[in-house]
C-alpha cells in the first residue's frame, strides 16, 4: 500500500515537473536572429544579445557544462560549482557543529533546571529574534576575517533552534522514567546519558534539522555581503556578469543540496524515533 502511494506520487511529481518545464520553455522569450532585424534595431544596438530568462533547455545545457568539470579553478573569480559548493559546506558545517556543541549542552541544563530556566529566558528572548545577517557588520570589525565572520554568522542563526528543541525535549522527558533514574541512584549526569538523552533525541534532532536548514539560508545572503568564494559569492558574480542562465543553474544547485542535507537529517531523526 505504502509502495503504490510512493509510486503514484513520484508519478505525479514527474507530471507537474514536465508540465511547469513546458510552460516555462513556452514562455521564455526568444532572441531575434540578426537577420530579423531592422535596420533600425542593428543601429541601436538591438544585434547584441539581451539578457533575460533562460528556458530550461539553456539550464540544462550549463548545468551539463558545470557538472561535467565542477572542480576546476581557473583563478579568484572563476572556480567550479564543486569548489563553491564546498566551500560554502564547510562554513556551515564549521559553525553548526561549533553551535551544536554548546547549544546541546545548554539545552540539557536548562531543561533540567527550572532556576536555568527562568534565568537564561529572557536572554534567549532578547537574541533569538535579532536576524543572524545583523551580526555581520560587528563580526567583521571585531574577528577582522571574512571566513571567521561567515561562520559566526552561522553558529548565531544556528544555535536557537537547537538549543530551545533541547531544553524542550528535556524538560517533557516523563517523570516516572526519571525517578525510576532517582531509586536506582543514578547521578545527575548519568541520568542525563541513560535516560533523559534516548528520550529527548527526537525533538533534539528536529531541533537540528531546523537549524541546518536555516544556516544553509543564511549562508547564502552571507556569502554575498562578504564576497570571495562560496555558492552565495558565485550567485551574486555570475549576476554582476549578467549571466542569468548561470544564475538559475545555482539557484538549483542551492535548492538541491539543501534538500540532501534536510534529508540526512530527516533519516537520522528517523532512527532515534520510539514508541512508548
């Protein structure tokens, strides 16, 4: 039953993908060929090519030319899709993990400790709605490093979503499970490992999706304030160059790999879910 329903709907999907390209390549406007043009037009320069919308078939093309050698570096502005792609990876992958380690930790306390709770709330409250790109100005002037500045920018956005899951997951771990902790003596911190980790992990993970999602947002806008490398960089020069054909192609590519990283994370949420 499941089969057929994943079937029927890769079907469907399939169906709306075809028919969106359809109606996409049919109304992608058409250069003019010299030869019909006026007069006129070749004086005023209508000869030269105009920058618009590509159709997918263009997309397509490019998307072949750039995956065919993604790891090629032809000098500061021009390296491959694979180049730009990793670097931006490991700017997000830096400072989610940097976050994560004290976002977690964190998590647990406050969730443990009602007094935390109350002390850390309007911090919390204070800094989780502040938008991650508004650090940027004040990360550059203090680190004095586009890199190290890409990846506070990161750590900021993502801490909040994994911290707050955390102390929430923690906190509804059901009572009897942790006095049944209590009366066989177990101490803080071992109650923490054995029993209240496994039973938070689910809502610890989505907390961990999210916050993979969100970096993967940001690093994008980033990347273009700070420029150099990175997907971010490489949508924002291939505008200046009006290359929309390129431009398309990466926002592709973004969409892409950011749906691979929700999926490792969604199967990893997968493996720690329980039933009581």
């Amino acid at each position: 039953m499941i089969a057929s329903l994943n079937a029927r709907a890769l079907l469907l999907s399939a169906v709306l993908l075809a028919v969106l390209l359809g109606i996409w390549e049919a109304a992608s406007p058409q250069q003019k060929l010299g030869s019909e043009l006026t007069e006129y037009e070749i004086l005023m320069g209508g000869a030269e090519p105009k920058a618009a919308v590509p159709p997918p078939s263009a997309v397509f093309v490019k998307a072949w030319e750039e995956l065919s050698n993604p790891f090629y570096d032809a000098g500061p502005n021009d390296k491959g899709i694979g180049i730009q792609i990793g670097y931006s990876l490991y700017r997000v992958l830096s400072g989610y993990f940097l976050a994560a380690a004290i976002a977690i930790p964190a998590g647990f306390l406050i969730g443990m400790s009602p007094l935390m709770y109350r002390a850390l709330d309007p911090f919390i409250q204070i800094l989780r709605p502040i938008s991650p790109l508004a650090w940027m100005p004040l990360a550059l002037f203090v680190i004095q490093d586009s890199q190290a500045s890409a990846i506070f920018v990161i750590f900021i956005c993502s801490i909040w979503p994994m911290l707050i899951n955390t102390a929430f997951g923690v906190a509804g771990v059901r009572k009897d499970w942790v006095n049944v902790a209590r009366t066989h003596e177990l101490g803080t911190l071992k109650t923490a490992w054995i029993v209240i980790l496994p039973a938070a992990a689910p809502t610890i993970l989505t907390g961990m999706r999210i916050s993979i999602g969100i970096a993967w947002l940001v690093i994008v806008a980033a990347e273009m304030l700070v420029g150099g490398t990175g997907i971010g960089y490489y949508v924002w020069n291939e505008w200046n160059n009006l290359d929309l054909t390129s431009v398309v192609f990466s926002i592709l590519m973004i969409g892409l790999v950011g749906m691979l990283l929700d999926t490792a994370f969604a199967y990893c949420a997968r493996l720690v879910q329980y039933q009581e």
